[in-house]
C-alpha cells in the first residue's frame, strides 16, 4: 500500500476547512500542518485539533517539505503560493479562481507543466453528478446552444463578511464566474471569441460592483449570459438559473426550492449547499408533430446521487489523490482552468470600459 500523501493546507476559511476536513478523513493523507495568517487566534474545529499550526506559509512550506500542498487562501494569493509549492517539490490543490490574471493563470500551468507536478483545481462542479448529467445531456440539444445560469447571493450574517472580504479581492462574476463559464465551455466544446459585461455598485460597504453579468459568444453561434451578485440588497427570486436551450429543446437545473422558516437564517441563496444542490433535471423536447402539439412530454430526472457540500470536497480531494498516484494527465482540466478566468477578466474588463472585448 502507498505511503499517505503527507499534505499542508494553506487558508483554513470556509473551504479550506472542508479540505482539511476531506484530507483528514481520507486514509490517503496525511495532514502535516494547517497554516494562516491569524491561525492561532482561529477556533479549530475539534476534527482539526492537534496538527501543527503555521502562520507563514513559506516558512511551513521550508520546514515540512510536503508531497502536497493544499490552497485555499483569497484569490490574489493563489498564484504566488501555488507557484512556490510546486518549485518546492509538492502537487497543489488550489481552489477557484487559478489566479487574478492571465498572466498568473498561465504561470501556474506553465510551472504545473515544466516540473511534472499535479495541479488539481477546485472546479466543485465538475465532480458534481447532476452537473455532469446537465452537461452531458445539454450536448444532445444541438447547436448552437442558449445558456442561462446565474447564482445571486444575500448577504446576511457570516455571509455579510464572506461576501465583503471576496470582493476586496475579486467581484463577484469573476469569482464564482469561473465555475458556470467552464460549464459552457464544455456544453459547446467552441471557442469563446467575445464578451460583454455590465455592472452596478449596489452596496456602499464595497468598494468594487457587487452586481454583474457577462454575456458571452462562441464560434459556433452558441451564446451564454451568467449573472452574479452579493449584498444584503439582493433578491431571492430567481437566484438559481441554470437553463441550456438548444434547436431539439431544453434542460434545466431545478433547485429544491424550500421555504425559510425563519427570517434570520442564512438566506437560502447564501447557503453553501445550494450552490450545487439539486432536486431534478428536467429536459424538455422541442419536436412537435402535425397538429404543432409536443410529441413528447417532459422527462424529469434524478441522479440519484445528490452530494452536499463536504462530500463534493471528498470527491475533489479523491480525484487529487488519483491524480498524483497514478500520474493522471491533467492537461484539460489545466487548460479549462485558464480559458474560464480569462472569459470572466474580459467581462471584468468591459464593466470598467464599456466596450465588447474580442477574444483573440
């Protein structure tokens, strides 16, 4: 049996804590440091206690000599750390985005490449089986294809300064963007060649728009449209798009759409687990038969396998361990990882300029 992936997990936020959760669950790893800036002044969760803690990332990086190194720090540290780690000898983990520019997109896979090192991205969604199936079935629906998603959020409680903190460093469309433009990406397989973006600065607390949407055109005819807000303002109502429309008909994404029983919870779109989770998918077929009446009804599907959050984290960790012992090539999902930021960062692009920008 292998020798544990002995790992160090930079960032100990919101999903750095599920991670670490996953690393120390998984009997492939083992944790040998948690580190962040403030992490002795963190409550660590009870699972988490007693590993070595770390306030400096190089310096735990220099003393540990991971075989793995897992980021979930703010965005505009991915890079540096990424970088870093691998020069240092260890795989990377990094959650989404890949970096804040292109040039730091391509850096990252640039090292990943010329050191042989595994750089697995937080891409949730693409370990997620009902999003797998959207995609797999939004494919049959010919070309070109309408793409409709959006994930709107309020902020209210923990989420106020979740959402704060992440726009200091990334507005929202680019931040969560990345996830919904790979997505379309692997629905039309085509090439982006242009995007536009608006924006509105909602909420005096940030500095940065809180509202966006980007729309996006592929080389194929295919168009998308993603929308992302945060803020105490934003609406409930429809916060949850997730809708391709082809020549043969439709599938879409249905959330399980409860009601809050209580004003002062978390709202529902601020709820981790709603990012992903699903009820059904429903497809729709556009062949209607003389008499112009549908020749079919609506299939509504289930996976039958509705992950929530911290087990999409065990997958992803999973899928990180597979790729290191089996030299698994990770050239696509790399790539994917550089082609999505570089979409959302048009889209940022053409809020702050007001011009179409043309993908070259």
């Amino acid at each position: 049996m292998s020798d544990p992936v002995r790992v160090l997990v930079v960032g100990l936020g919101n999903m750095g804590a599920s991670h670490a959760s996953a690393y120390h669950r998984n009997p492939g790893f083992e944790i040998v440091g948690l580190c962040s800036r403030t992490i002795r002044s963190k409550t660590i969760p009870e699972e988490l206690k007693g590993y070595p803690l770390f306030e400096d990332w190089k310096a735990a990086i220099a003393e540990l000599k991971p075989d793995a190194v897992s980021v979930n720090t703010w965005p505009n540290t991915h890079a540096e750390i990424a970088i870093a780690a691998m020069e240092a000898g260890a795989h990377v983990f990094m959650e989404k985005p890949i970096g804040t520019t292109n040039a730091e997109a391509e850096a990252v896979v640039a090292t990943a490449k010329r050191l042989n090192r595994k750089l697995v991205l937080g891409y949730i969604l693409r370990v997620h089986p009902s999003w797998e199936k959207f995609i797999e079935i939004g494919r049959t629906m010919g070309k070109p294809l309408v793409m409709r998603l959006n994930l709107n959020q309020q902020s209210s409680g923990d989420a106020w300064m979740w959402h704060k903190n992440l726009i200091d460093s990334l507005i929202p469309i680019v931040d969560c963007g990345v996830h919904y433009v790979d997505v379309m990406c692997q629905l039309t397989g085509a090439k982006p060649v242009r995007v536009h973006g608006i924006g509105a600065a909602l909420w005096d607390a940030a500095d940065k728009p809180n509202y966006g949407q980007l729309q996006v055109t592929f080389d194929d005819g295919s168009v998308g449209w993603y929308e992302a807000g945060w803020g105490p303002m934003m609406s409930e109502t429809a916060f949850f798009v997730k809708d391709v429309v082809g020549p043969k008909g439709a599938v879409s994404l249905v959330p399980d759409d409860h009601a809050r029983e209580d004003a002062d919870d978390l709202s529902d779109s601020a709820n981790i687990d709603k990012h992903t989770k699903t009820d059904v998918i429903r497809v729709h077929h556009a062949a209607v038969g003389g008499d112009k009446n549908f020749l079919r009804p609506d299939d509504i599907l289930r996976t039958g396998d509705e992950p929530g959050h911290q087990e999409l984290c065990d997958r992803e960790q999973a899928l990180f361990l597979r790729a290191i012992r089996e030299d698994m090539d990770l050239s696509e999902s790399m790539q994917a990882a550089v082609d999505s930021l570089r979409i959302v960062l048009a889209a940022e692009e053409s809020i702050a300029t007001g011009e179409v920008v043309r993908l070259d």
